[in-house]
C-alpha cells in the first residue's frame, strides 16, 4: 500500500497522522515506552484534541529488537499468532542527557528524551537504519474506513533488500512491492506459495515483521531510499535483526522463529514421482523402479502423486483399487529393494469423499457465518477444508495417515493449503484474514508433529504452502513450474530467496511440471537437481524416467546421482549446520560473500554448503558465466583451478561448473550406490588450495540424527600441513593439485593411515 503522491502530497483518499514529538519516555524494567505525539508540543493547549502514539522497544533476543507502534489500544486480542522464542532479561538501558538507548547485543536503539521525533539503530557508533520525521505513521483509507499503521526504514546507497519467501521475480528486492498473501499461482508470476514477511540486507541486519495476516511492503519503491512496510490495523509489531553478518542474521531470526529439523539421511536420495495426471498401476511403477535398477540409477524414494486415490474423491486417503488392487503389498516389494514411499495428500475433502459426511457432522470443516460447510468447486468437486484450528480435526485428519503409515507409506507430501478463503469462521475464533497465510504453517505442523511422534527422526513432509516457522518442518519444494531454461532459472531465484528467509532445505521439480522438457533441458535440470537440498523427478501430463528422453539422459542421470551419493558425508555436516544453526544448504551467494560487490546480484549461482560452488547451465549450448570471488578454486570433477573474477565456460551434459572454494577439507564418502551408510567408514578427507598460515575444518558422521560426529582439521605453516582430529579416525587423505612427502617418507598425491585423538596429527611436507 502507498501512503504519499510522490514526495510531497498525501493521496487523497488518506487521511495521515505521524509520530512527529516525543513528549515523555519511561523506563519499564528493561524496556522502553515512550508517548509521541502526532504535532509538537508547545503549550498545555497543544495536549488537546491530540492523537498520540504509544510507542514500546523491547530486546527479545540478543541482538534482536522489538518495536511497537501503536496509534488505539482498545483493540481485542486477535489470533492467531507466531510462536516466537521470546527471552527475558536480555535488554540492557543506556541514558544521557538528550538520548535514551535500549541495548541488545550489539545492536541498540536510540531515541531521544523528548522533542522531535527519532528512531535510530545502531551497531556500535555505525547507524545501520531508522525511522525520521514522517517516515511512519497511521492512515485511515476514506473510501471503507479502514486503518493501516506503517514504517519506512532507511536504505543505504548500495544497499540490497533480500527475501520475503520464496518469489520468482527479481533475486534483490529493491523498486520492487510484495504482498506477503499467499497464492497458489505457479513459479512464473509475482504470486508465490510461501510468503515471508523478513528480509534481510547486503549490510547484515534483517527486518521481521510480526503479523501472520497481509503485510505489505515497498522495498525502495514508493520512497526509493527506504524499506517500507504496513499492516492493516491500530498497530504494527516489527523485529529489527542485527548479525553483524547475513549468516548471523538468520541464526537470530530462525533462534525467535524456529530452526529447521533434520530430515532423515535417505530423503536426500532421489526422489521418483508418478508425475499427476499420467496413468499409474502396480506394473507401471513396478517397471519404473525396476527400470531404474537396471540401468544403475540409485533411486532411493518413489511419490505416489495425487491419483493413487479414485478422482473426484480427494482426499479419503483410500487406494484406487482398480489401479492398486495391493498397495501393502507392492509397497512392501518396493521397500524391499531400499526404495522408501511416499504418497501425496491436501487439506481439502471432496463431497464425494467418504470422509465428507463424518467431517460435515463432526464440525471439522471450515464454516460460513451462517453455520454452514464453506465449499467451492475449483479443486474438487464441493470440497471443504479441514479447520486445523480444532485439535480433534486434526486427529481425524492424522488418523488417516497413521492407517496408510501401517501400510508402508513412509512420509507425506502435503501439497496445497494457499486458497484459504476469508470469508469464513474458524474453531477457535481466529481472525480470518491473519489465518490465510497462518494455514499453511498449521496444516504442516499438524501432519509433521504426527510423522515425528510415529517415526522420531525419520519424518519429513514435502510441502508447497509455507508461512513464519515453516522451516521447521522440511522438506519444501518450489511448486508448478513450466519445462523449459527460463523457469528453471525462476526456480532457483525463488530457493535462493526462500532460504534467506530460514528454509534449511528445498526442492524443485526435476524436469519442470507443466508440459514436457526438451532432452537438453531435462538432463541440464538433472544436475541442478542433483546439486540442490533434495531432489525430485515430476512432472505434470507426462512421465519424468530418463529414459522417456534419450538414452543419453539416463547416463547423465546416474553420474548426477552417483555424485551427490558419493558427496554425502560433507552434504549431511551442511544439513547439520542448517539444523543448528538455520543456515540454508544452497545459500545465495551474497551469503557467503556479503563484502564481494561482484556476489550482491547473483542469483544463477550458489554455494552448496560453504565449500562447493554450483552454476546450473541455462542453454542448450552448455555456455555458462560464472562468478568466481577471490581466492583459488578447483574444478571438482577435473581438479582445473581458476581465480577469482568472471569465467564463461562451455560444458557438456555430463558436466557443470562445481568448484572447491580454497580452503577446503571436503569429506568425500566410500559408497554412490545410496545415500545413508556410515559416512565416517572409509571416508576421503580431500584438501583444496590450503594456503599458509590457514586452517581448514571438516565434520564427519556416521549417519542419522545420532550418528557419532568427529570433526578434523589441517592447518599449514610454511610446506608444512599438520591433519589432526578429535578422535581415531582411518582416513585416506587426498591432496588436490600438489603433492606432499609423508612421515614414512612417501611421497604422493594421495595417503592414508589412522589420525589418533589428542597426538599431533599426521605431519605432512608439500613438495
């Protein structure tokens, strides 16, 4: 929403009340209330007839501070809200003679003790933002009477805004206005499935705003040099996050909003989908698992997608009998070739469901004002929505899935949950316009916090509808994309802004959905999805096996998969870290690059984990540009090095370009045949572009949420490169692009033997 015409006018049909002079600042504990009025204060007349501000700041979190603006305080309590991890006693309040200042970490809030009115965040003596005269406000729309509350906070020049969930358009946000309302619209509009209203910036602090409904924001748009943002109402809650670095900023966003858990180890294998509306039976799939056995392709789960149950009835969570006269049976079959099964379900019950009447009777629909089941026709026929508002529907709900759980299916992808209408009423009394993005959160929690009491560490979801705190619940994937270069790109930009908002883990739809992919683009895609968080072969009206392309794209399939498999001691550490710390595991480049100008407006390129650098390929031609930041990086496939800068490349199908960051001690695992063994056994510990004076770390498991975690480090002085680690380890240590003399006097590109905890490590000498 924009609240001036230009830099001047107000729009006509706003009527605007700013904060303009603090009158009276109190000191509560260790926060702050100030009362600013809304004109200055000259005379006792001046107090009459006087719109005033309350105005608090809070520290919830080290580093972390709260503001709350409000214009009318006589509002009810509405639901729902975020469930934040708030703490107490964090702030710390400084005082002179004109300011007060509220501390938290290293960030702090200034403002003065009376006067004109100022919103100062610091970092230090450095002014990372704030709010000035008239740069916030409250404004009633004439036209309905409705009443909005906004802030605008400085941007610096230079300064780009990221995030804001998962959106497909432009990777840095500026000149651009968001909608945080979630739309079930595709990957190839301004529409997306997962809505987040945080951000982040280039000069490492994050804004989150604390509102689950519609938040709108202008990120250099309206008033070109700031951030603004609105919510409709008397009041408006916002998180100000310093880090000093982005990476920091998400570990403090995502200790207030919830870290990601971690999905178990054989999720992150490949994924095989019967696509949506091509014909499925038990010999089909049956044939493409087998067929994937046969040509060597480790497929590790196989998604049974919306038709496993009879059209026209979704959901009732019952086989299709005439396609799957013995689901517990081939599931089994299925599981006894290492292939785990998942299946898709909605939120959303067709009246034709069995399940519709029980539903209906039971009060676990959704309902209009007047009592009735809110239904419409465009998904299915009549359908309602479950209200998960009501503990005992989201029992029922969960009841079905323990019956196909007992069957065989190992996890759920929880498809929909964006179209939540407003014109309903809930279980619990929720507001209805703060519930439409709230649902999707909701609906995954339920189906989560279900998988993780039946399953432990082994529950995972694939879901598309995301709002604050999702990221708590992996997997997510990005939703309907078309089948060509151009959406893949557009599905890479929407990953890499969903992970600065917190998502640890992502997928897309190998291949593209609609439509069906060229052999080129199919087989560019398999190594972009090879190279992602989680990886999934779907499609929409036709089949995703390779060999429906060319027999070509079934090598390439393998040798991607066969990578990723054998790269899984290092990928599970960086699934670790997402888990600890909420750092994402494909991580925009400006993450790792904050201070690199050439990094701040990639979004064709990321770091997997902190080590390894991916640029898909865009072009049939295999001709890639590719930014290096400074420094040395190896070719993983062929050990080239290059420096840091611009570097156009060609590369065929079987190839892109994945380069070692300098360095680096890369775990590298003994199998490609799965993706969960024990990753400590025979591991090979290789060592890139270590240079002098500097240290290289790598952690090794040995699989699952429990597994045994030793963590190895090299450090060279001079031609010297000392390898130790915290407990016995066999390794094979490989020396990317030099070569070193042993203790035993060998000299070699490669050397194994046993590092001992608590000795001096095995003691290398470069040649």
């Amino acid at each position: 929403m924009k609240f001036s015409d230009g830099n001047w006018l107000v729009p006509k049909e706003l009527s605007l009340l700013h904060p303009v002079f603090v009158h009276e600042v109190r000191i509560e504990g260790d926060e702050l209330m100030a009362l600013v009025a809304s004109r200055p204060l000259k005379t006792l007349g001046d107090q009459l007839n006087l719109p005033v501000f309350t105005l608090r700041l809070s520290a919830p979190a080290e580093g972390v501070i709260c503001v709350s603006l409000q214009h009318f305080a006589g509002g009810l309590p509405q639901k729902p809200q975020f469930a934040l991890n708030r703490q107490t006693g964090v702030g710390r309040i400084e005082e002179t003679e004109s300011t007060v200042s509220l501390h938290s970490g290293s960030l702090a809030v200034r403002l003065p003790r009376s006067g004109p009115y100022a919103l100062d965040f610091l970092r230090g003596d450095e002014r990372l933002t704030g709010s000035r005269l008239k740069a916030s406000g409250h404004a009633v729309d004439e036209r309905d009477g409705s009443a909005h509350v906004f802030e605008r906070l400085d941007l610096s020049v230079a300064e780009n805004v990221y995030g804001l969930g998962e959106r497909f358009g432009a990777f840095v946000k500026n000149g651009q206005t968001v909608d945080i309302w979630n739309r079930d619209g595709g990957t190839g509009t301004e529409q997306a499935y997962k809505n987040i209203p945080f951000f982040l910036t280039n000069r490492g602090w994050g804004l989150f705003v604390d509102n689950p409904g519609r938040v709108e924001f202008e990120i250099a748009s309206e008033k070109v040099s700031k951030a603004q943002f609105s919510v409709a109402g008397e009041s408006l809650d916002y998180y100000v996050i310093d880090g000093p670095s982005p990476k920091e900023v998400l570990t403090r966003y995502t200790g207030l909003t919830g870290r990601p858990a971690l999905p178990p180890a054989w999720s992150f294998g490949l994924w095989l989908s019967t696509s949506f509306t091509t014909r499925y039976d038990e010999e089909t799939v049956t044939g493409f698992v087998e067929g994937m056995r046969q040509r060597g392709i480790p497929l590790r789960v196989f998604h049974f997608d919306a038709y496993w149950m009879r059209g026209l009835h979704w959901c009732d969570f019952e086989w299709d009998p005439k396609i799957f006269p013995d689901p517990v049976g081939q599931m089994a079959r299925m599981k006894e070739g290492g292939v785990n099964v998942c299946v898709w379900i909605n939120p959303y019950i067709s009246q034709f469901s069995r399940l519709f009447k029980e539903g209906k009777e039971k009060g676990y629909f959704l309902k209009r004002p007047d009592g009735s089941v809110w239904q419409w026709d465009l998904w299915q026929p009549g359908q309602a929505i479950v209200d998960f508002t009501n503990p005992e529907a989201g029992a029922w709900f969960c009841s079905h899935l323990k019956r196909l759980m007992d069957m065989g299916v190992d996890a759920f992808k929880t498809d929909f949950g964006e179209r939540i209408p407003t014109d309903v009423i809930w279980h619990d009394g929720s507001d209805p316009e703060r519930m439409h993005n709230y649902y999707a959160y909701l609906y995954n929690k339920v189906v989560f916090d279900f998988l993780t009491a039946e399953k432990g560490g082994d529950a995972i979801v694939f879901a598309r509808s995301a709002s604050v705190g999702s990221q708590q619940f992996p997997v997510h994937w990005g939703g309907d994309c078309d089948s060509n270069y151009e959406s893949m790109a557009e599905s890479l930009r929407g990953g890499l802004s969903l992970g600065l908002c917190g998502f640890g883990f992502w997928s897309h739809d190998i291949g593209g959905f609609e439509g069906t992919a060229t052999p080129d683009v199919y087989k560019r895609w398999c190594a972009f999805g090879l190279m992602s968080s989680h990886s999934r072969l779907h499609g929409s009206d036709s089949y995703r096996v390779p060999w429906a392309f060319d027999e070509e794209a079934v090598d390439v399939l393998r040798h991607f998969s066969k990578l990723k498999y054998g790269l899984m001691p290092y990928l599970w550490a960086v699934a670790r870290e997402a888990r600890d710390a909420g750092v994402p595991m494909m991580r925009a480049m400006v993450l790792e690059f904050p201070d690199d100008p050439g990094a701040v407006l990639l979004d064709r390129q990321y770091m997997l984990g902190g080590s390894l650098l991916v640029a898909p390929v865009f072009a049939k031609s295999g001709v890639v540009d590719v930014y290096m930041p400074a420094g040395t990086w190896t070719h993983y496939l062929t050990g080239e090095k290059k420096s840091g800068g611009w570097h156009r490349e060609t590369h065929d199908v079987f190839s892109l370009p994945l380069y070692v960051r300098e360095d680096s001690l890369l775990a590298v695992g003994a199998r490609d045949d799965t993706v969960d063994y024990d990753y400590a056994g025979e591991v090979v510990l290789e060592l890139y572009a270590l240079g002098d004076g500097r240290t290289a770390r790598c952690v090794v498991t040995s699989g699952g949420e429990q597994g045994g975690r030793v963590s190895v480090v090299a450090t060279r002085t001079g031609d010297e490169i000392v390898i130790s680690a915290e407990a016995n380890r066999p390794w094979q240590l490989l020396l990317v692009g030099y070569k070193a003399r042993s203790s035993t006097g060998d000299a070699a590109e490669t050397s194994r033997g046993t590092l001992v905890a608590g000795s001096d490590g095995l003691r290398l000498t470069l040649l």
